[in-house]
C-alpha cells in the first residue's frame, strides 16, 4: 500500500483521492480486521444488532459489520463526499451527512467509532451521552501524536479506557502499527 501512496502522490495532488486510497492503507485494514476479530462473539449474541458507525469515512467498516444485521449499517460522517464516494464503494450502507455530536443514537444498540482520535473530550462526552444505556460500544483511538489532526490521542489503552466509563467493559486491548500503537475498547455502556 505504501506503494501505491507513493505512486499517486507523484500523479496527483487530489486530497480526495489521496484520502480513498488512505483510507484502505494497511494500518486501516489492520485494525478493522481486529476489531472484527474481536467484536464478533459479542455481536453475535446480539439479535439482529442495529449498529451505527460515527465518524465513518468512506464506510469501509459499516461495510464490514453489515455481515452482523439484516438492517443496513448506518455510517455517519461530517463529510458530504463520504457519503457520495461511500455509496459508490458499498451500495448495502445507508449513509447520513451529519455532526456525530448532533447525531441521534437512540435507534442503535451497537455504536462503533474508531476515530476517536479526531474528536476533543468534551465533544465525545456529548456523543457518547446521546448513546442509549446497554449498547454495545466499540472504539478505538491511538497514540499517533504526531499526526496533525490527532487531537485527543492517549499514551496507552488505560489511558484511552479512563476516559470513557462502562458499565461493563468487555475488551481492552492493543494493536502495535507500523507508526504507532492502536487502543481499543469494547464494553458495555
């Protein structure tokens, strides 16, 4: 994948394209794999899950849980191009152009966000109040610094868990990327 990032940076200078293809890089692709890998047994004892994901992007991951529900999963982006690349990607996904903060959650049983990362601690608490007691909630978020648009990222997975409260946490664990280490939550809220 590094390849073909290097390769479109030399032909194109086009945010967009670099970021679809940004958005199937390896690290991208390894951690939704583990989330999948470890989220599974838990929606599986969920009877036909209704599962949003915020913060979405192109709905790679919406595509991916779809497997879990006989509902579309509902991907939620901030980003109007999310939604009209997103549909061309993965027609089984409904996708919705909104803040997450203003988004109403109430629907949904199994909320997922990994973008964790990219949102302030006080704009999460909003979110994660519009979230209904019992769901299942997955998300992960990491220690990439760094990165400029990183703007609530942890040192370690206490740190990340900490921040967030479960009424019953099911999961903590670590994924070590090329880069930084990737922190995911799974739990009960």
């Amino acid at each position: 994948m590094n390849k073909v990032l290097e390769v479109i940076d030399l032909i194109t200078t086009d945010p967009t394209v670099k970021s679809i293809i940004n958005s199937v890089n390896s690290n991208q692709e390894k951690s939704k794999d583990w989330l999948i890998e470890k989220s599974t047994s838990y929606l599986e004892l969920i009877l036909n899950p209704k599962i949003v994901v915020l913060a979405g992007w192109y709905g790679n991951l919406a595509n991916r849980l779809s497997k879990f529900s006989t509902d579309k999963v509902v991907s939620i982006d901030i980003d109007n191009q999310c939604q009209f690349i997103g549909k061309k990607l993965y027609d089984g996904i409904k996708f919705k152009t909104e803040n997450i903060i203003d988004s109403v959650l109430n629907d949904y049983n199994v909320v997922v966000c990994t973008s964790c990362e990219h949102i302030n601690q006080s704009d999460f608490d909003k979110v994660y109040g519009n979230i209904k007691k019992g769901s299942l909630v997955i998300l992960q978020s990491n220690n990439y610094f760094d990165f400029k648009d990183h703007i609530r990222c942890f040192n370690d997975s206490t740190e990340f868990k900490n921040s967030v409260y479960f009424q019953k946490l099911l999961y903590e664990g670590e994924l070590k990327l090329k880069n930084y280490n990737r922190f995911m939550l799974i739990g009960i809220k």
